[in-house]
C-alpha cells in the first residue's frame, strides 16, 4: 500500500515539476503569444487594415508554423493586397494543414483566378462542387470564373440559381446586380441592388454599389445620394469617397470633385487616382497650367501611370510652344524606351515610342535614330525624307548630309522618280477613309475619370501614321451619341468610332464601336484586353489594328501611261506583285449604310489591275478594261475584290475587368 502511494507521489511531483519547469513555461506563453497574434490579426482584417493584419499575422506564423487558420487569413490580407502569388503561397501552405478545408479550396480557386491560371481554377471549384454540389464559395468561384472567361451571361445564370437557393444572401444580390448592370439590363440591376437596400438597410457597402450601379446607368443624382449614404454610414470610405468625386466630375461639378480630391490626397499623398481627377477637372475648368502641374506631380508619383502621363502629353501637345524646354523633358522619356525596345530587337515598339516623343519635340535629335530604325525596316524613302526633314529643321551634319547623298542615289530609279511623283505628297492625300474618334463623356471608367477621352487621344495620335485613315480634327469628348453622330456626320467622316474602357488596377480593356457616319448604323465593335505595363498604349494598338485590318483596301490612280498605271499604294500599305485589284469609275463607290465596305455597280466597274512592282510608296500595275471601251482614267479608284466585315476574324473576346474587380473586392 505505501509503495503504491509513493509511486503516486512521485508522478504527482514529476507532473508539478515538469509545469513549473522553464521549458514548459515558455511553450505554453508562445502558443498564448500565438493565438493572441491571430486574434490581433482578424481583428484588423475585420477593420480592413490589411497591413496590420499580415504584420500580426506573420508574427503568429513565425511563432507557430502550423497554425492553418493563420496561414489562410495571411493568404486573404495579401489578396486584398492584390499580392496574388504570395497569396497562392501561403494559402498552398494552409492547404497542406488543413488538406479537408473547402474554405481553403476555395480561397486558393479566387487566387487562381485572379492571377489568371483559369484551368487550375476551374479544377479546384470543380472538386469541391463535387465534395459539395450546393458549396456556396464555390459556387461564387464558379460564376467569377464564367466572367474572367467572358462568359458573363453564364455567370447571370448561375447567380440567378444560387440567389433561389439563398435569396437574403447580401453578396450574392450584389454579385447578380453588378453582372444585370455589365450585361445592359439596368432594370434588373435596380431590382436586385434594391432588395440588397432593404435587407441590409445599415449596409455601406450596399450602398456604394448601389451607387456604383446608378452611376453606369446614367443616373447621377441617384448614384450621388447613395455614395452620399454609404460615407454617412462608413465616414472616410475610400471607394465611395472617390466615386462621389468621380460622380460630380461626370456631372460637371468640378470644383467639388476637385475638393474631394484633395481630400483623398490629404488622406494619402499616394493617391494617384486622386490626383489624376483632380488634373482632369482643371482642364475641365480651364485652369490648363495648373491641370499640367497637378499631372506632372502624379507623373513623379507614378512614372507608370499611362492615363496620368497621357493627359499630361496631350496638354503639352495642345498648349506648350514648341520651342519649350518642358517639350524635350517629357520626349526623353520616350526616346529611352524607345533604345531599350531597340536593344531588344522590338521595332514595332521602339517605333510607337519614337513617334510619340516627336509628336511631344519636333526638334529633338533623337528624329535621327527614328530615321534609322525605318531604314533597317525596309522604308529606305521614308528614311531619307526623314533626314531631309532634318537638315530643313536646321539639324544638319556632314553624317546626314552624305546619307541624303547616298540614298538619293539609291533611289534614283525608284517608281516615284521615274513617275515623277512625290512622295510625301503621295502619303499625304492617300488617306482614302475619313474618321471621326470620339468618348461619350457620361462613360466614365472606375480607376480614371473620363478615360474614354484618354484612349480616344490615344488611338487618334496612333491613327496618324495610318496611311489608310485620314482622322478629322473634331471634338473628342461628345456629351452623348446623338451628337457624336451628328458632329461626324456634319464633318463629312465616313465613319466614327466611339471609345469606352473598363479597367481594374492591373487590366484594361478597350472597346470601340464603329458606326456609319451618314447613316449612324454599326459597322463593327473591336475589343482589346490587356494587363500589366504598358496596358493603354497595348490595348490601344489592338483597336487600330483590327480597324485597319476591317476597312477595305482603297487606293487611286494617280498617273496612267497607255496599259499602265501607278497606284498612290505601296508596300508600306501591304501592296505586292501578282495583286488584283478592281477599277471602279471615280467617285461611284459608296460606302455601305450598314457594316463596313464600299458598293459598286457593274457598270462602275471599268477594269481590273495586276500589280507588276510594288515600291515603298507607289505600285505599277497593267490595266485590263472592261467591256468593249476603254473608260479608265486618272482619278479612278483602285478597291481590293474581296469585301470585309466590320468586325475582324479572330477579334479578341470582350471582357470586363472592371466587373472583375468589383467581384473580387465584395465581401
């Protein structure tokens, strides 16, 4: 009995020694210290202070590896962070202690998605959906997954059967307004955001998507109240602060949105969309220094910003005499993008660059290295009126002069000497298809105010060196579509293309609707998508390729010499040997009311023409008449035999970012 009791006794004193030893002590206080860094660290995510709650959140994780809750809510601070491949990180590492966790799957599909890996998305959500058929996230997943593909009317039809299944679900009538609004049917946005209104009345976030629906509708006063209410319930709400100042800019209460402006400045000096409205509404104002001021502060901010950098240019080109230093300042920044494209063997982008810093200094010097980047892509005429354009300009040097000599020489024999044409002439009056760019200026998109005005810029300084496209000097910003037709029809346009943008912080996407001018009818829609850097001038370069590439071939003849003709068209406009081309009577082709293309009669037709050489600027062709007369003159118009349609084969898939990030953000 009493060796039982001290063999007891000795337990119950090992037991008492062992917690009040040192070592015990210490691992009990860490995992405490653990668990107090995790609550700390929800905590601040529920506040949305995301860098506190991944500081805290780490600091968990560093004490305790394997605690999975901390590890997902790491991977959540740093989506919100919009840090997607250190989300993926760490909600892998959840993932793999707490393998049975569908809200880990789940998370890890949003991830996947945002990150734009579709395919290992689509396998995650479908995993679960089999696991769980009715798994809510999931089901979210599934549908954020349908828009990201552009299928955003499968993903109407899937929030249309969860929100049966869950019909007081905030986030689920949220989700199903904002697809209804992207979708066009503004009525069942209403109806779906106001039953979100009414229950989940105290709701900020309900609001300021309310707003946001509001505002892409066109209702502004509504939008403003509902922003309004949404600051009342959450005072200092960015996003709402920033649509409101986006609201009163659109309807033309500028000096409002420039204070509320300054008040997200003020809040955050790094504030780049803020400051990017706050210049808009100067220009709007007429205050122009101080709009190029505000846009050069944003600039040093964000060197990256295209829009900030774009409206800025567009002020410089517009209003600085060109001979300021300011000029050749803002060029340089183009001129050494252009050698590093240059360094990389990517001419087509050293040549945008180029262009665009010559557009900001005429006179820079670096027109010489322009000049050479056109010889070694084969435009040798180019090249030397480039060089010629140079000495006019006063930048002569014995370098350039022996190169004029040179290819002066070179092309003594080529077809506009021996035509006794010129060619800048040619390339000048060559422009068969007049246009009219304009933005609708209620369209406004949800990180930069007005960038439908933007990117119209944008793609009408691209259109410039499009030898097919004549771009007429029209007002870019039209207040609705009825006008825009009205201006472009009135300008005598062929056609006018309508501009919008839809971005996120990391994509844009480009639309543009071409419309007949004398009639007003579409003739074609294109779409560009892009992400990263450089997204506008990238995206903008994708609508003025499928637009070219939609409109007819048109040339004219400008000389003939018995079976002989030169067309103003070359290879620089994709003309080669062995080519035919109809010969319509000058003045009778007319462009269709509807899509894109020009008709003729057969008794307009008057010939054809084999192309026999193809310079750079001008082609020879003999001429095969039709009929018993020979009716082919000078003048007659040269149209390729094969019509297009207005929107291109292979055109890219519309998608919306903006939709994107709207889903991504609602919680």
């Amino acid at each position: 009995m009493m060796t039982r009791f001290h063999s007891l006794f000795r337990a119950v004193l090992f037991c008492f020694l062992l917690v009040s030893s040192p070592l015990f002590s210490q691992s009990r206080l860490l995992d405490g210290s653990a668990a107090f860094h995790y609550e700390q660290g929800r905590q601040y995510m529920a506040a949305e202070d995301w860098y506190s709650a991944a500081e805290a959140l780490l600091e968990c994780l560093k004490l305790s590896p394997a605690h999975a809750e901390a590890a997902a809510s790491l991977a959540e601070c740093y989506y919100e962070l919009s840090e997607y491949e250190e989300a993926l990180n760490w909600v892998r590492k959840g993932r793999t202690l707490a393998r049975g966790n569908l809200a880990l799957a789940n998370l890890e599909a949003v991830i996947l998605i945002a990150l734009g890996q579709l395919d290992g998305a689509a396998g995650v959500i479908s995993d679960i959906l089999v696991r769980e058929p009715y798994n809510r996230d999931a089901l979210f997943a599934a549908a954020e997954l349908d828009i990201a593909r552009g299928r955003a009317g499968d993903a109407l039809i899937r929030y249309r059967e969860v929100v049966r299944r869950y019909p007081d679900d905030r986030r689920l009538l949220i989700s199903l307004a904002l697809v209804q609004g992207s979708l066009g049917d503004a009525d069942g946005a209403r109806a779906s955001i106001e039953k979100a209104l009414i229950l989940h009345p105290g709701d900020f976030r309900v609001y300021y998507y309310a707003a946001y629906l509001d505002a892409q509708a066109g209702r502004l006063p509504q939008a403003v109240e509902f922003a309004t209410e949404s600051l009342a319930l959450r005072p200092g709400f960015a996003p709402a602060r920033s649509l409101l100042a986006s609201l009163c800019y659109r309807s033309g209460q500028y000096e409002e949105a420039a204070r509320l402006a300054d008040e997200a400045i003020m809040a955050d000096r790094n504030d780049i969309g803020s400051w990017y409205l706050k210049g808009m509404a100067s220009i709007r104002m007429g205050r122009r220094s101080e709009a190029a001021a505000i846009l050069a502060a944003a600039a040093a901010i964000d060197p990256e910003d295209e829009f900030v950098r774009a409206a800025l240019e567009d002020l410089i080109i517009s209003d600085a005499p060109l001979e300021d230093s300011g000029r050749a300042r803002w060029a340089s920044w183009h001129f050494s993008r252009a050698r590093e494209y240059r360094s990389r063997n990517l001419g087509d982008q050293a040549l945008f660059e180029y262009r665009r810093g010559l557009r900001l200094n005429p006179y820079a010097p670096d027109r010489r290295e322009y000049a050479d980047l056109l010889r070694v892509k084969g435009f040798p005429a180019r090249y030397l009126e480039e060089l010629k354009f140079m000495q006019s300009l006063g930048l002569d040097s014995r370098d350039i002069a022996d190169a004029v000599e040179t290819y002066d020489a070179l092309l003594a024999d080529a077809l506009h000497r021996r035509w006794s044409v010129d060619p800048v002439e040619v390339a000048a009056s060559s422009r068969h298809w007049k246009l009219a760019v304009f933005s609708v200026a209620s369209q406004s998109a949800f990180y930069h105010a007005d960038a439908g005005s933007v990117a119209s810029s944008f793609i009408k300084d691209l259109l410039v060196h499009d030898r097919n496209v004549e771009t007429l000097e029209t007002e870019l910003r039209q207040p609705s579509f009825s006008q825009a037709f009205r201006t472009a029809r009135e300008a005598g346009a062929d056609y006018f293309l309508v501009i919008s943008v839809s971005e996120s912080e990391r994509d844009l996407s480009v639309k543009g609707e071409l419309f007949t001018a004398r009639t007003g009818s579409p003739a074609g829609t294109f779409f560009a998508y892009r992400t990263g850097a450089d997204r506008l001038r990238n995206a903008a370069r994708g609508i003025t390729d499928q637009l070219g590439a939609s409109l007819p071939f048109r040339g004219v003849i400008l000389r003939r010499r018995a079976s002989q003709a030169l067309l103003d068209k070359g290879r620089a406009d994709g003309v080669e040997a062995e080519q035919v081309y109809d010969v319509v009577k000058k003045g009778r082709a007319v462009i269709l009311n509807e899509g894109v293309g020009l008709a003729y009669t057969p008794e307009d037709l008057v010939g054809t023409l084999l192309i026999n050489q193809a310079d750079e600027e001008v082609s020879l062709g003999g001429l095969s008449r039709s009929g018993f007369f020979d009716r082919i003159e000078a003048g007659d118009e040269v149209v390729a035999q094969k019509q297009k349609d207005g929107q291109t084969a292979g055109a890219e898939i519309p998608a919306n970012p903006e939709l994107r990030a709207l889903l991504r953000t609602l919680r």
